[in-house]
C-alpha cells in the first residue's frame, strides 16, 4: 500500500519535480497557508504518514511554514515532518527545526533526497503514552512558534530580551532531556513518570527537569503576554497564538503539580 506524503511549497518548479521524484507515493500538495490549514484540520489528515514543508510561502505570519508545523503537532506530534528551506544557515530557523527534531533539507535539494524521504516515512513512530509528554510536546512546540514570531515581528526592550535569553538557555535543557527521554521511552515503552522515577538518578533528572520546565512556562507565558498585549498592531493569529499558549501552559502547569 502507497504510504501518503503532505507537500506544502509555492514554487511551481519544486512542485513538479516533487511529483517527478516520488511517484512511488501519494502525494497530497498545497501552495498556500489556508488550504493547508483546512486540510490539517480535516479528517482527511489522519491517513498522512509524512509531512515535506516549505519555510516561506510568502502569505499569512512572516514564516508561514512554522505556522503549520505548530498546527501538526498539536494533531498529530509524531508525524516526521522535513523543512524545506532557502535558509539552512538561518539561526532562527535553526534553533526552531533543533528545537522541535525537524529534519531541514537544503533547496535545491540534495542527491539522497530520496533515500532520507524513505527512511523517515519507514521508521516506526511511538505514539504519546502519557498526558504529561502531549502537553509538553505541544507547549513546546506553540512556545518555540510564537518565540520565533515575536523576535520576527516586534521590537523588544533590553529587559525582555535578556529574558528571552535567559529562557533560551532554560530551553536548551528542556529539549535535550525530552529527546532522551523519549528516545528512552521509544526503547522501553513505559508510563513517562514512572520511567523518571525508577531510580535515584531517573528522580534527581526529572525533578530537575520538571523545575526547568515550570520555570519556562512561567516566565513565556508572562514575556509572550506582555509584548502581544502591548502591541496596537498584533494581529488575531498573534493574539490567538498567545492564548492558546496560555491555555496549554496553564494545564500542563496542574499536571506537573498534580
């Protein structure tokens, strides 16, 4: 059975050759961010198996492709997606693909395109065992997105920048302790608290962690509200971002105390 690829890219070109290239699978292309947003929240996203998105498409938020990447993981946060990209070097676009596990793919593309597309779409995916590890994955996610929007978009002060650098290096540690573990979880699929507290040093890791953690979502939630607010020209996909962030901070914040 053909396994079922979701394309997002603009350049007419790119598209073509994407047909050309991967006629062994169902593709499923889109050249705009609403039509791919529409299809991201429909049923008919259930049965994608892989995700190929183009950075900048030109419409909606400045890089529109983060945009839907934040959208898919909040649906589905396993699904393997690769970032197509002019602006491999770009430290922003780094840091967010690092950020996130994304896979980035230079244009034009590379020789072993092909090779990196089936090895992605044929290595089995665990799916969420746990609330905690949802929430946490889909925080981080919205938190990176909207953190990626607010340096692109607004004029900060010194105070909040320095913040954000404070955050910056809190979230180096988040996302290095969530890959290892998930990559632990992946090999021995047990509830995620459990596997953190099975041994003195599993506890120290995840009180550390955890506290970490409660720190970011703290301080995001106060920086992200204080500059969105304070903007006359913020638009509704802004302010939605921010409070959908809220809502998902505020719940993984109970889940961690309870």
């Amino acid at each position: 059975m053909k396994k079922n690829i979701l394309i997002v890219e603009d350049e007419k070109g790119l598209t073509e050759l994407y047909k050309r290239l991967f006629k062994e699978y169902n593709l499923t292309i889109f050249n705009n961010l609403q039509d791919t947003l529409d299809f991201v929240n429909s049923s008919s996203f259930d049965k994608i198996n892989l995700a190929i998105i183009d950075v900048n498409l030109g419409d909606g938020l400045e890089i529109s492709g983060f945009h839907i990447v934040y959208h898919i993981q909040k649906i589905k946060p396993y699904l393997p997606i690769i970032i197509c990209t002019a602006y491999e070097d770009d430290f922003l676009v780094k840091s967010y693909a690092q950020g996130l596990d994304l896979q980035i793919i230079r244009k034009p593309f590379s020789p072993n395109i092909k090779e990196l597309i089936s090895e992605k779409i044929n290595r089995k995916h665990r799916i969420p065992v746990d609330e905690i590890e949802q929430l946490t994955r889909v925080f981080m996610s919205s938190a990176l997105y909207l953190k990626f929007v607010l340096q692109m978009n607004f004029e900060v002060s010194e105070e909040i920048n320095a913040k954000i650098n404070v955050l910056e290096k809190v979230e180096v540690r988040i996302n290095k302790a969530f890959n290892e573990i998930t990559s632990k979880l992946s090999e021995n699929p047990k509830e995620y608290i459990n596997v953190l507290q099975s041994t003195n040093t599993g506890y120290k890791f995840y009180k550390s962690f955890k506290q970490d953690l409660e720190f970011y979502i703290t301080n995001m939630l106060r920086i992200s509200q204080k500059i969105i607010l304070s903007q006359i020209n913020a638009s509704e996909d802004e302010i939605e971002l921010v409070e959908e962030l809220d809502s998902i901070g505020e719940k993984l914040l109970k889940e961690l105390k309870d």
